[in-house]
C-alpha cells in the first residue's frame, strides 16, 4: 500500500513537472514573439474618432448644408431674373403671292431671332418672406436633428467604454483567481508529494481549478466581443485595442428640478419639434399668400431676321419692351381653403406631441435621476462588503498560517472575496452607466 502511494505521488509530480515545463515553454516562445502592443485609447479620444467617423452623423451635416443651399435657393426669387434665348429656323419652301405682275415672296428660307429678358418680381403677397422663413426653420430643424443623432452617438460610446472597462475588470480579476487557484494547486501537489496534504485535498484543489477557467474563458470571451462592437460603433480600422481609463465611482449629486428644468431646454428634441412648429406656421402663412396677387415687372429686348413677314432684304430688327404682369387667382374652389385647414390641424396635433414629448422628457430625467441614486447607494453597499470580505480574508490567512484552518477554508473565503469584488465592479459601471443616462436625458452632452 505504502509503494502504491509513493507510486501515485511520483506519477502526480512528473505530471505536475511536465506541465510546468510545457508552461514555461510556452511563456518563453511568447515572450520571443515579443507581439506589438495594441493601440490604447481614451475616452475622448474614442468620442474624437466616433463623432469624425459615424455615417449618421456626417448624413445629418449633408443636411444642414442641403437646407443651407435651399435658402439661398429661396432667396433667389427676390432678384431680378434674366434669360437668354436665340433660335434659327430653315424652311424648305417659301409662299409666294403675285403682285404687279411680280412673285413677292412671303418670308424667308433661313430665319433667326433673338431675345433678352428681364423679370423681378414686385409683390407676392408675402409668400417669398415665408419661404425664406421656412428655410431657416428647417435649417434650424436639421441643425438640431443632428445635435439629437450626435447626443445619441455620444451616449453609446460612453456606454460602450464604460462596458469595456468592467469587461477588463472583470477578466483581471478571474485572471487573479485562477492564478491563486493554480499556485493552490501547485503547493497541494507538493505537499502531497512530501507527505504533508491528503488526495482528497489534491484532487479537490485541481477541481476548484478546473471550475475557475470557464468564468476566465467568458469573461474574455465577452471582453473581445465588446471590443469588436465597439469597435464597429466608432468604426475603428485597428482589430485589436485597449481602453485606457479607471472603473472609478464618480460621485453625482445635483438636485432633481434644476436637471428637470435644463431638459425642457437643452433637449434637442424639443428645440427640434419647436421648429417643426415654426415650419407649420410658415406654411399656413405661404398658402395664405396665394389670395393676394403675383406682381412682376418684366422687360424684353427682341431681334428678328428677317424683320418681317414679306422679306425685301435681310437684316435684324430689334425692339423693346417694358411692361407690368400681375396673376390674381380669385377662385379655386376653395381648394387652399381647405389645405389651409389642414396644416392647421396639423399643428394642433404637433403642439400634442409637445406636450407629450415635454411630460415624457421629464419621466426620463426623473427615472435617470432616481437610477443614480439607487446606483449611489448600490456602490457604498458593495464597498462595504468588500471591506468586509478583505478583513476575512486577511483572519483566514492569518489562521491558515498558524495552522488553525485548512487551506479549503482559506479558499472559500477567497472566492467570496473575489465574488464581493465583482458585485463592486458591477455596481460602479451601473452607477455610471445611470449618470449617462442622465445626462443624455437632461441634454448635457
């Protein structure tokens, strides 16, 4: 019996040998590789490059220059306006009539004429104002349709990289356990090994050990999984990254109505939906200026070769003239009446959503606001039970050393000193993650 359990403590430290020079091995080919680092980035760093590089955002700035460019498209009405015009005709026969014994012809085989003319329009009933109007309401639309895509932009990759740091934090700390797992089991083997620490303690060391590397497995696994979303989101060209950055409580403690009152005027929503009021009375204006006349001053300068219907001779005629052109439409069967109607009722029902955008404003920032708090109060809970968890830890090493404990207790407390860590880091990214919810919610961006 004794050769058997000196036969299976020798078979157990070649194994254990083995693997240590399998490990070292490994460790000193991957030192050789030498890989290069990764790039690091900071969190304004990853905003820079997210807010440079996102397509919805730069589609949103096509916008504002569309509508910029429709301005002046508008405005272009209130000068005068002037065309060209030239043509030339050849006919393939000419009429002829018989006067005094003589054929007269009636015009001539090769035609040409040429106009200048001038338009400006005089009074359309204020419809060029409200157009105008109109498009500086809609650049103003788009302009905060674009602060709503980049807040949102914002938000997710404040989001995205406070996920990224709790991801790294996390596989550091199963990377930790594993390590005091593997050490555990590396002083089992040689203890059994001399004598001095039962099978059972040897087997059940590997087994705690085993049990540890499927949690360090997902949590990198979930780590690169990150990466790569994030790295999508800011459309990051590099396929591999760090984050440079603390998993850090920040503390947030402005009151409630003052951040309720910065949302009704620093959301871009509501600034946005404001010009789609603007937009609607602009609207109703312009079909209002359909009832009062279109009033132009025209001017032309006309030349015609040959200058007449009975030619004589060829050369240009040139003539001009001046003169007022004015279109009233006095009845279209109450057609703008009723369209006038229904961009009326529109608006009533936008200044519905705007109420109903205000009140759902203020249950987001409210709702933020009370997730912040709860979230506060989450982290001062988990670091008190950390603190907790490190004086036991520190008495069961103490006791373990002394010889008062066994090293399966030691590790118990450990683990629970490990899980009381996580519950920390978990609670700080949704204490954080809270504030960015919060403060999207309010507009502070």
């Amino acid at each position: 019996m004794r050769s058997a359990i000196n036969s299976k403590k020798t078979l157990h430290s070649s194994v254990y040998a083995t693997c240590f020079l399998l490990l070292t091995c490994g460790l000193t080919a991957a030192d050789d590789a030498a890989p290069a680092q990764p790039p690091v980035y900071t969190l304004e760093e990853c905003l820079a490059i997210g807010l440079q590089r996102a397509e919805p955002l730069q589609n949103a700035y096509r916008d504002e220059q569309i509508a910029t460019k429709r301005i002046g498209e508008i405005r272009a009405q209130i000068f005068p306006q002037l065309s060209v015009s030239a043509g030339y005709t050849r006919l393939d026969s000419v009429d002829t009539v018989e006067f005094g014994g003589q054929s007269i012809e009636m015009g001539s085989e090769d035609n040409l004429s040429a106009e200048i003319s001038l338009r400006q329009l005089i009074y359309a009933g204020g419809a060029v104002r409200a157009g105008l109007r109109a498009a500086r309401d809609y650049r103003e639309l788009t302009t905060h349709q674009t602060a709503r895509i980049r807040a949102g932009l914002i938000r997710d990759i404040r989001s995205g990289f406070v996920d990224l740091l709790l991801l790294e934090s996390v596989t550091a700390v199963h990377e930790k356990n594993v390590s005091q797992l593997r050490d555990l089991a590396a002083q089992t083997e040689q203890r059994f090994a001399q004598d001095q620490a039962s099978e059972f303690d040897t087997l059940n060391a590997r087994v705690r050990l085993a049990n540890a590397l499927p949690g360090l497995i997902q949590a990198s696994n979930n780590w690169s999984v990150a990466r790569s979303a994030f790295a999508n989101l800011i459309n990051l060209d590099e396929p591999d990254f760090a984050v440079a950055g603390e998993l850090a409580y920040e503390p947030y403690q402005e009151a409630l109505e003052p951040l309720l009152a910065r949302a009704l005027t620093m959301r871009p929503e509501i600034m946005a939906i404001e010009q789609r009021l603007a937009l609607q009375d602009g609207a109703i204006r312009n079909e209002q200026g359909a009832y009062y006349p279109n009033i132009q001053l025209t001017a032309g300068y006309r030349g015609q070769d040959p200058p007449g219907t009975i030619a004589t001779e060829s050369d240009w005629d040139w003539r001009g003239s001046v003169g007022i052109q004015a279109q009233w439409d006095w009845f279209d069967g109450g057609a703008r009446h009723y369209r006038i109607r229904q961009q009326r009722i529109e608006r009533e029902k936008t200044v519905a959503d705007r109420a109903a955008l205000r009140r759902n404003i203020m249950q987001q920032a409210r709702q933020a606001w009370l997730s912040v708090q709860h979230a506060a109060e989450t982290v001062a809970a988990s670091r008190d039970t950390v603190a907790l968890a490190d004086r036991s830890l520190a008495i069961a090493e103490t006791r373990y050393e002394s010889g008062l404990t066994t090293r399966l207790e030691y590790t118990e407390v450990s683990l629970a000193r490990m899980e009381a860590e996580l519950n920390r880091l978990q609670a700080i990214r949704d204490h954080r993650q809270a504030v960015n919810a919060l403060r999207h919610a309010i507009g502070d961006y």
